[in-house]
C-alpha cells in the first residue's frame, strides 16, 4: 500500500532526526489523510506503536496483536481514537469519521477511518492527541495529501492546540 511506505518513510526519517537525542526510545505515531480515489472518500490511517496504544487502553495485561483480535479489542481502539483525534473543515465544522477498522503488523498498530470529502478543501483543522495524555513526549505528524499538495501538521509537547494546514491563500 503506498500510503503505507510513506508513513514508514517519514517516520523512519523523523527517528533519524530526533533518535541521537534521546536517551530512551521515542512516543511518536503518523497519521495519513488522503483522497481513496477508488471509494471517492477521505482515508485516515494512523500508525503508532502497539506497546503505547495498549498502554493508552490500560490494556498493558495483552499485546496489540491479541487484544485486536477481539471485538471488544477492536471496539476500544475505535472508541479511543475517535475521541483523541478530530478533523474540521475550511469552516470549522467537524468531519463525521467512520471507524474502518484496525490491525497489528509487528511492533505498529494501524486504525484506519475514512470520511466524506468535505466540498471546500481550502483548509483543514487537524486536532491529534492520540496518546498524548498517556505520554507529555508524545509527538504526532499529520500529512493531508490533496491533489499533488501536501501538508503537515506536528503537534507535540508544547504544541497540543489544534493546527490549521491551508491548501490555498
């Protein structure tokens, strides 16, 4: 999938700049929104270690891969990440996110929503606190991906508040 390997790349390229700085291992995640030019909706995936999102759930007892196994392991992670991330748009309205579904692949978890497209796509407003009132160091990059633009919100300790990414002037 090659929303995938973008995540994969710019995470491994956000460990590279910050790893050699920290004594200890990094609380950090990706989220990915695009058009699915198939389903005509906005995709949104995010990726974050396991170990922390179980941490998050108060789940430390179970790991990812078993705990979304489950029904109720799959309900949770739903439940949790529609309450710690919010989309708005050009307007300020919030998107109505849909809960596709989630999965583990090794040390990651992958939740993936999807939404209408929104017909002003002028701006954004990105609200991703996923993990951030389990970890202060918590650090989450958001890419939008519309037409040939892409942007990036970063928020992270000392920028929690929602950010605004324009895709005109």
């Amino acid at each position: 999938m090659r929303i995938r390997s973008t995540l994969l790349t710019a995470l491994a390229g956000l460990s590279l700049v910050t790893a050699p700085t920290l004594a200890h291992r990094m609380h950090a995640g990706v989220t990915e929104i695009a058009v699915n030019e198939r389903t005509g909706e906005l995709e949104i995936i995010h990726r974050v270690y396991g170990h922390d999102l179980m941490e998050a759930l108060d789940r430390t007892d179970l790991d990812a891969d078993t705990y979304l196994a489950t029904p109720e392991g799959l309900a949770a992670v739903g439940a949790y990440a529609g309450r710690t991330f919010r989309m708005a748009d050009t307007d300020g309205e919030l998107l109505e996110l849909s809960y596709v579904g989630a999965e583990a692949d090794g040390e990651f978890t992958w939740i993936y929503f999807s939404a209408a497209i929104p017909a002003e796509q002028a701006s954004f407003i990105v609200d991703n606190d996923l993990l951030a009132e389990t970890f202060d160091d918590q650090v989450m990059m958001t890419n939008l991906r519309f037409n040939s633009a892409v942007r990036t919100a970063m928020q992270g300790p000392g920028q929690r508040s929602p950010v605004r990414v324009r895709f005109s002037d």
